[in-house]
C-alpha cells in the first residue's frame, strides 16, 4: 500500500495532474472495495418482499426492462413485472441508475470507492469504471448525453453543481459553477444532446422550509446560458422528458402532498398527470432525489415511476395507472451487531470524572484544580489531595491560578444568592479563602473568570461580567458575561478597569514584559498596555482540516493561543488537540502559521496530543506544558521531547536510501498538501514522544438512600413483557426493586415506609435518548432549571447524544453525588463530529475514541457525519473494539441513513426525512436493532412540532411549567413565536407511522426531547411519535425499556423488576386509556429518591423542600401605571 502511495504522489508532484483511475475487471474492483469499505458482514438480512422504498428506476431502450434500486442494490425485472434479478450485491451503497443509450450499460451512484461517486456498469461483463474520484461527495446523481459518449453529472457536498464527463475517463469539467448558493439535483438531458434539465433551489436545505423550494432550469450546452423553465408555489422538482422531446413530467406540491404534471413542450399547456404520489423531499437535503426517478418508456406512451411501495406504469393518454408487479427474495449483507450491557454501580464511593483548569505550582511540586466545582491542591510527591475551602454546596468553585510565590491560589465563585466573586487562599490550607472583591466592607458584585497573577506578585487581572444576566439566564452562555477586563490589587480593594474585552479573555503575562496577553477568537494572540491601548497582534494559528459540512473546508481556528513565559513559544488548543510552536521575532503586524502538519510547519511545533487535551498551561519554566483530560493530568516535557527527536534522528540515519527518499517525499508533499502529508505518515508510523501521565483520584460518595419502602395498591405497567399488574405492590430499599407482585409483599422491617397508591398508575422512569440539557459552560452554575425540569416530568434517565463541551461530566457527577436534583446523566461527551475531526486511518479512529471510553468514562458517542462512508467505518470498528455504543446524525440524508444502518451503527438520531417508508427499510431496521430515535420536535422533512405545541397548549399559563422554566425562556417560546404552519401541513403523524411499524416488527426506538422546551417537551415528543397509530403500551414500552436497551441499560433500568433500579413516575391518570396521560406526574421516584412533581420536594426518604430554583422572575405589580 505504502508503494502505491508513494508512486502516486511522485506522479502528482512530476506531473500535476491527477491520476486516472485505469478500467480493472470486476474482480480486482471488489478487492479495492473491500478495502475502502473495512466493515465485513457480520449479520445476513433475508429480504422477501413486493414493495420497496423510494425506488429509483430506468427503462431499457429496447423497452423490454426496468433497472431500479432498492436497499443500495440494483435489481432489473421485465417491463411487465416479475422476479427481480440482482445486478449489484455487497455492503456498497448503489442507487440512481439508468441506462446508456445502446442498452448496453448503466450509469449509477455507488459508494464502493468509500466516497459516493458515479460509476459505469457494462451490464455484458460486469466490469465498472469508476468515473467520478471524489472522497467526500454527499451525494451524485448522473444522466447519458444521447450520443451514449458523455455523462452528466451533479455532485458536490451540499450544494451540488453541474458537470460533465466522457465515459472513458478525464476529469472532467464544470458547467455551473456559479453562485456557490446554487444546489442542482438530478440532472436530465434533452432530445438532441443541447439542453440539460435540472431541478435547482438556493442552498441545501431549510429548517421549517416554506414553499417554493425548488424550480426547474435548462442549461444549454451551445451557448452556456441558463434559462429558468417553472414558477410554481410547491416548487418544480426531478425533470422527466419523454424521449420524442415533447413532453415533459415533473414533480410538485398541491396542498401537503406531491403531485405530478406534465407540460407539452411544443404548446407549453400543462395539467395534471397524477396525485398523490409518493411524497417528496424538497424539506431535506434530497440526497436520493427530490422524487425517485421516473422514466418514460421508449415509445412515450407511458410513465414508469415508484410511488405506494410498488412499480406502476402510467398510461399518459389514458390516464390510468398500472402496477408493475415485482418480488426481490435476496440476502442482504449487514455489518455485526454492537450492543453491550452496562452496570450501574451502587458502590458507595466513587471517582469524580472530570478535573477542570489544573494549575501547577511555580516549583512544579504540587497542582491545584476543581473537581465537582470544589478546589483542591496535590502534592505531585505524595499524591496527597487536600480540599482548600469549606464552602457550601451552592457555590461553585472555579479557574484556580498560582501566585508567582508559590504561596498562594486566585480562584473565582459562583452563587445564584450573591453572585460571583474573587478570593485567594493560601496553598496550604491553613487559612479561609480572602474574599478581594471587597471594598469598604461592600462585597462587588459580578462574574470573575480567568484570573493571572502578573509576575511581581502584586496585581491580579481577570475579566469581569453582569451578574445579573448570568443570575438570570439560562443555557451555555449568559449576555454580558465577559465584558472587560480588569485587575485588582493581590491584597484586594477596589477594581481597577484595563478595557472592554471586545471578545478577548485569557489574560497572562510573559516575565519582564509590562504587557497584559490576552486570545480572542477573531485575532488570535494579542498583548495590550495596563490602560488597555496599543494592542499588538502576535499571532494567529490553524490546525489541521476537518472533514466538514459545506462545499469549502477550511482549517480549523486555535481556540485558544497562551505565550510561553519567557515569550518564545506558543500553545494552540485547535478542535481537542494541543501544540506546541516558535514564535519568531518578526515584526509583523498578522502573522499566521499553520499546524496541520508539524513537519511543514513555517517554525519549530509539536503535536503534543494523540486523544485531545483540555484546560491547557505552561509551566513558570517555559520548558512543559500541562493539560487535563477526563480526570487525568498531563505533562509534556518540551527538552524531553527534542532528546527523543535527536535519537530517533539516529535512528533515522540509519535507514535504507529508499526509506530515507520515502522521507523527502512525504516532506515535499508536505509542503503541497498538510493533510495529504498527514495521511501518508499513517502509513509510517514510528515511535513517538509521551506525555506524562496520572490520574487524580478525588474520591466522594454516591447518593444512595439507606431506607426502606413499599408501595400498595397501585396499577403497574411493569414494561416486563406485556405484564400489567392491576392492584400490585412494589418494595424498594435503598435504591433497588427487591420485590413486585400482584400479591402481598411480608417485610420484617420495623423502619419500613408503606405508601398507599390506591388509584394511581406506576410506569417506570422515563427514558430520553435524545436530551440536550446544556447548562452554563466555563463557570458553572448549581443548578441547572432544566435538570430539574426534566426530573420533575418523570425523565429520570437521559442521554445527551452531543453536548459540544466536556461541561457536563461535571454536572453528572453532581447528580450522581446528589449535589443536584436531575435524572442520571449518559452523555456522549462532545460529539465525533465534521467540524472536528477528519480521521485517517482506523488507528486515528482508535485514538480519538479513547477520549471517549478512557478519559470522558461515556458509554456512547454520537458520530455525526464525521467522514465518508470509509471513515464513518473506522469510527465503528473503533467504537466496537473499546466497548462503545455510537449513535449517529440522522442529518436529512436517506442516503447516509441507510448506509449506517447497512453497516451496524446501533442508533440513530433524528427520523428519516421522508415518508411513506415501506417493509424493505422497516424490516432491515427491525432486524439490525438499530435504535431509532426521531426527534419529531424538530422535524427533519416537515415543520417542527414543536410548533405544533407551541399553539395549541397553553403553557403560558400552566403552574408547573412556569415553575421550572425562566421568564424570558417561556415567553420566547410561547409568546411570540416565528414559524406558523396551517394544521395539515405538520408531518409528525406521518413520519411517526415509521416508529409503529418498526415496533411492530421488533424494531427499537426511542424518544428524544432534543431539549427544545425542557421537561414538557418529553411527552409532546413522546405523544407526537405515538400520533402515528402505535399502540399506548407499545409507546410507554418506547419511552422506557426500549430507551434503556438503546443506551445499553435495560439489563439497570427501564422496567418494573426485581434487581433493577428504582426510577419510578407515579401518574394519577392511566396512559394505557389516553396518551396524553404520561404528563398527569404525582410523583417521581429517582434512585429510590421520592418527589413531589410539582416541586421536587422529597417526600421520602427525607421530607425536605426543594432549593436553588432560581427561575422564577417577580410580575410587575402595584406599580405606577395606565390604569386598567
């Protein structure tokens, strides 16, 4: 492989051109195959089935065939129906394809290659020929000219432009290119070669989308002008012309559903040809076609299209339709199972997950960090851990910063009652903290974060915010939060003001410099003076490319840039990873340097992580850097690694001359292309520098009840199965079922509490597969109004599939040690996603998944979108090998939803953007067990739902709601809200048809709230996937066991038996009579913990009222006023 690389690249630098991929024979493509595509079968699907979903097809110039596609394999059958016969088999994805005009091959899509591309098929032989050679296309879509000699093709990311190819090879060329906004699909070529048609809308897609989205142009190949052709509201969609050249079918919206029309090109009249037919997906990416392709038959008498599951044949003058019978009985190729059973520990000590902003002391003996938001100090010697303060629970604990001396520790509070403050403390712990933001007895109000010591000793500077903002708002961030910087004396007093922050934070300090430093995103490094003027810019740094979204990648930007202190180097966290670089001496007033590939790089850099970092600092000396990572600490000692380098370079001497002329090679394309540099290095690997390493075990307790209750006469639905008990009784102690029963339950505990439950209905705690809880991020606050939102709706398990910081393996473990009220938290840590990450290799994969299973302790991961289908593999088989389950973006893309599902991925976030979905996909989705979880509230291929709910219930006014959700939270969501859709045009009800049959079928879903109104907003997700016709026992089943099976839980949680956790929700309303039932919460039970609904006020074992909800906010009242 490595000498395939490395001739290829020799001829791309000689020449400058790219390699043409040479014709092969079917045998050598499957080979190459099977190396793009590294997932071997692991599971075999028998398909028998005579309907089929969104079916593209094509007919034979002699008129005696169909070719279509279904479940990425394409399959012929005669023009009358029968016995499909399968042309492509295999785990490649192939779809779209249509016939050359001598019949004698055809053009189709295929991902075999890794990326999707256009391939040729001679259907004689069976040989391909891979004609487009991109690694990253969405998707493709391709049509013959008429001559048989060129292809044209759409293909791109997301918004996909016009090109063309000759069949036997070249790169081709590009007819449109212009405004990138453009997105052409499904191109079709007219009757004398001249005119291509084309369906094309402005960007890919649209949230909420109104119509029209798409209209119909021709592109004229003599003159090169575009000239639109339609002007419908519902948009014109998937061009089909009638091979005489006079007709011409398309698809469009009438009311909320699709329709066809059909315009005769000599006279321009058009009617109707017929309705409805299969919903399109104009709403989505389209990245199967707006509609399936249609074609016409030779003689244009009759339409061949997919629509109800079935081929039909539409006869255009008489206007009847046909249907086309066929029956597929083949074996489809699924990649293994990946399912594992996670334990839920009831130990009553355990590890805090996370310390945050380590800070290692000037003589590097001992570091100081939070964990569970509480400062502590260790001795690198002994290992000693010892707390600083003695605060209370409510108030957070932050930023720890060493002063100069060694002596003492600057850290930064948080209290929803007094808000924030700054205090040192000595690094002993032989004195409480002294408060500095105090001045004549007044403490000063406001949000600290970041605080430095500057060299001598005697001044501390920080940025400061609006306390109130921060107080009174809720999410990841709060307005106002970081508006100026400022410094203090270190003795304390008054503040002393430097500048607005204009977006820059971070302030330290190079020794003998009198600077202040300071990172902004928009300018990267930057010092200023101690009055804030004459602001340098020092450098601005990028790092490797990510495989990203758009149809331009870009490098990433450092997030975060400190100098050294003695002023020659850098640091650069950019995504997850942390460098190292010179900062030369230049006198430039911009200068930037990349890091993508350290070799290459302008100036001396290092790589210094393999699995990411956090929270990175220098040393006083210059000489290390240090960084945290989960609950572990790490050290990279800059001398030591330029001593390995010299004796690798020993090493190196010693190589062969092909192995050393391999190594100039690589260090020529460097120069080209970083990323490409980077791939081939994979293929080279040598031993490399490692950081220091250990991990900092700050051990607490688990919130476990030692107590002893039992609940009577209570209706359950145990989830066990089909079991309802009708007057049952369930024992708990501590935090576990001991015992259910429809009988009597004899307990020889004196200190047992028995509660009658005569009338009510016990389900077991929700599940939500889909939460996204965010809280306050960097400084943090106690607690968080929608944990308790959603504990006081009966959610007392979530997942959170993508929390885009590490912030919450914090907030989990506050829940887990009771510090806060909440459901247990299963987050997947901040998601593998595009914007980050562009793996090169299984190894790669390997290594950015550790930070997952070693470092974050997360037992899933979302994978989201993170690669071609080549990568999206490597991320799987990493994920399996350390014990990962990994969800997956459902992203609007049939395409990509499919083809995880061919593949083995064990879950799926968001539905699929289009519907009806027949027995093919439910079937395979059934059979892989993969967890589909559609998120109806933001509706991938319809208006959200949450509109829906939004007009229809009125929150406003409901005690509960506006008990756990801030003012302005509520009021943006109810009050005034964009978006308005007449009743019939919400498609949840339609696309939840999807989770009935899949359960029906004995297929997994789930139910995610994706956290758009929290606690509320899990039953209106929950009643909007049940709308679809399932049945309301199958619906709970989803929204508990099934929940629980798909985040690898239901051997813990999700049912009513003995052994498993005590998550209980206690319903005054049965749900098996009425859905909407699951929101009447009496109480709820979380971890044997009992609470009141309304308030969360324990009610057993503790009788104790809740605390620390701060969201509530005064109405205006008895104030001066118009008189009412």
């Amino acid at each position: 492989m490595k000498k395939i690389i490395c001739s290829l690249l020799i001829f791309m630098i000689s020449s400058n051109i790219i390699f043409a991929q040479d014709k092969t024979e079917e045998k050598e493509k499957k080979e190459k195959s099977n190396k793009n595509l590294p997932i071997k079968p692991g599971r075999f699907y028998d398909l028998n089935t005579d309907t089929g979903s969104w079916m593209s097809l094509d007919v034979s110039p002699d008129g005696q065939t169909i070719v279509f596609d279904l479940l990425g394999d394409i399959y012929s059958i005669p023009i009358s129906g029968g016995k499909a016969k399968r042309i492509t088999k295999g785990m490649a994805f192939d779809s779209h394809p249509k016939y050359s005009p001598n019949g004698e091959s055809i053009v189709y899509v295929s991902d075999k290659s890794g990326g999707n591309n256009v391939w040729i098929r001679d259907l004689n032989s069976n040989d391909s020929i891979q004609i487009t050679k991109e690694k990253d296309n969405q998707t493709a879509f391709a049509d013959w000219s008429k001559d048989g000699d060129y292809l044209i093709v759409s293909k791109g990311r997301r918004n996909l432009k016009l090109h063309m190819y000759h069949k036997d090879g070249g790169n081709g060329v590009k007819l449109i290119d212009k405004p990138s906004s453009l997105k052409i699909v499904q191109p079709e070529v007219g009757i004398n070669d001249r005119y291509i048609w084309y369906a094309n809308r402005t960007n890919s897609w649209q949230y909420n989308a109104g119509l029209p989205q798409y209209q119909i142009s021709k592109y004229d190949r003599e003159t090169g002008d575009i000239k639109r052709e339609t002007s419908r509201f519902g948009s014109a969609f998937t061009p089909t012309l009638s091979p005489d050249g006079k007709s011409l079918v398309y698809g469009t919206r009438y009311e909320d559903k699709t329709a066809l029309r059909i315009r005769n090109l000599e006279t321009g009249y058009e009617k109707w040809l017929a309705f409805p037919v299969q919903k399109d997906d104009q709403e989505s990416q389209a990245t199967m076609g707006v509609l399936p392709n249609m074609a016409f038959t030779p003689d244009s008498k009759n339409l061949i299209l997919s629509y109800g599951g079935k081929i039909n044949k539409i006869d255009i003058n008489e206007g009847k339709s046909y249907e086309i019978p066929f029956q597929i009985n083949e074996t489809i190729e699924v990649g293994p199972e990946l399912k594992f059973d996670y334990e839920i520990s009831d130990e009553k000590s355990m590890i805090v997950n996370q310390i945050r902003n380590p800070s290692v002391s000037p003589d590097n003996k001992k570091i100081t960090f939070t964990a569970l938001n509480k400062l502590y100090v260790m001795d690198l010697d002994s290992n000693q851990i010892t707390r600083l303060t003695s605060f209370e629970d409510e108030t957070i604990e932050a930023m720890p910063n060493w002063g100069p001396d060694g002596k003492e520790i600057v850290f930064v509070t948080w209290n929803d009652n007094i808000g924030g403050s700054l205090y040192k403390v000595r690094s002993d712990g032989k004195r409480e903290p002294f408060l500095l933001t105090q001045s004549n007895e007044r403490r000063i109000n406001g949000v600290y974060m970041n605080p430095r010591w500057n060299p001598a000793g005697d001044r501390i500077v920080f940025t400061i915010g609006d306390a109130r903002n921060y107080r009174s708002s809720e999410g990841p961030g709060a307005f106002k939060s970081n508006e100026k910087i400022m410094w203090i004396s270190s003795k304390g007093g008054q503040l002393n003001y430097i500048s607005d922050s204009k977006g820059r934070s971070y302030p330290h300090f190079v020794d003998g410099k009198d600077r202040i430093y300071l990172f902004g995103n928009s300018k990267g490094l930057v010092s200023i003076k101690w009055d804030g003027t004459d602001e340098k810019n020092i450098i601005k740094v990028t790092g490797t490319t990510p495989y990203g979204s758009g149809d331009t990648k870009r490098p990433s930007n450092a997030s975060l840039i400190l100098i050294s202190p003695d002023g020659s180097k850098g640091l650069a966290k950019i995504n997850n990873n942390i460098y190292s670089f010179t900062i030369p001496y230049t006198g430039l007033e911009s200068l930037k340097i990349s890091v993508s590939n350290p070799k290459s790089s302008s100036f001396p850099a290092r790589k210094l992580t393999k699995i990411g970092g956090e929270f990175p600092s220098w040393n006083k000396d210059s000489e290390s850097i240090n960084w945290s990572i989960g609950n572990s600490f790490l050290t990279y000692d800059l001398n030591d690694a330029e001593q390995f380098d010299k004796e690798q370079e020993k090493k190196d001497n010693e190589k062969s001359e092909e192995e050393k002329k391999k190594d100039e090679l690589v260090e020529k394309i460097a120069e080209l292309d970083p990323d490409l540099a980077e791939e081939v290095s994979e293929e080279d690997k040598t031993d490399e520098f490692s950081p220091d390493e250990i991990q900092i075990e700050v051990t607490v307790d688990r919130d476990i009840p030692n107590s002893s209750i039992l609940l009577l006469n209570a209706k359950i639905i145990t989830m066990n199965g089909n079991q309802i008990i009708q007057n049952g009784q369930i024992y708990i102690k501590n935090n576990r079922i001991i015992e259910v029963s429809n009988k009597e339950i004899l307990i020889d505990d004196e200190n047992l509490i028995k509660m009658d439950m005569t009338g009510k209905t016990i389900l077991p705690g929700f599940v939500d597969t889909h939460a996204h809880m965010w809280p306050r991020w960097g400084l943090h606050r106690y607690q968080p109004a929608s944990y308790a939102a959603n504990l006081a709706n009966g959610v007392t398990t979530t997942r959170d599939p993508q929390t885009a910081t590490t912030d919450v393996l914090t907030y989990a473990d506050m829940v887990e040690t009771g510090m806060i009220l909440g459901p247990r938290v299963y987050s997947t840590g901040p998601g593998l996603g595009y914007w980050g990450y562009n793996v090169k290799s299984l190894d790669d994969a390997r290594d950015v998944m550790k930070q997952y299973s070693k470092y974050y302790n997360t037992k899933t991961i979302k994978m989201y979108v993170a690669g071609n289908r080549q990568q999206r593999q490597w991320i799987l088989m990493a994920a399996r090998e350390q014990e990962i389950m990994p969800t997956t973006e459902g992203s609007l893309n049939l395409r990509l939803n499919l083809t995880e599902t061919i593949d083995g991925y064990p879950g799926q976030e968001h539905n699929h953007p289009i519907y009806p979905v027949y027995d093919d996909i439910v079937g395979l989705t059934a059979f892989t067990k993969k967890a589909y979880t559609p998120t109806l509230l933001v509706t991938y291929g319809g208006p959200w739902a949450e509109n829906y709910y939004f007009a229809t219930e009125d929150i406003h006014n409901d005690e509960k709601v506006k008990f756990f959700t801030p003012k302005d939270e509520l009021d943006s969501k109810r009050r005034i809200k964009a978006g308005w859709f007449h009743e019939d045009e919400y498609a949840f009800e339609e696309f939840s048809v999807f989770v009935k049959d899949l359960v029906e079928q004995g297929g997994i879903a789930g139910v995610g709230s994706h956290g758009q109104f929290e606690g509320i907003g899990y039953h209106w997700e929950l009643w909007s996937m049940a709308s679809g016709g399932i049945s309301n026992h199958d619906m709970l089943k989803v929204a508990t066991i099934q929940g629980a099976y798909a985040i690898g839980l239901d051997k813990e949680l999700g049912s009513i038996e003995k052994g498993k956790l005590a998550d209980l929700v206690i319903l005054n309303k049965d749900p098996l009579d009425e859905i909407r039932n699951t929101s009447s919460i009496e109480m709820v039970m979380k971890n044997g913990r009992l609470y009141n609904g309304d308030n969360l006020n324990q009610v057993y074992p503790l009788q104790k009222n809740s605390e620390n909800f701060y969201c509530q906010e005064k109405a205006p009242s008895s104030l001066p006023g118009i008189n009412k």
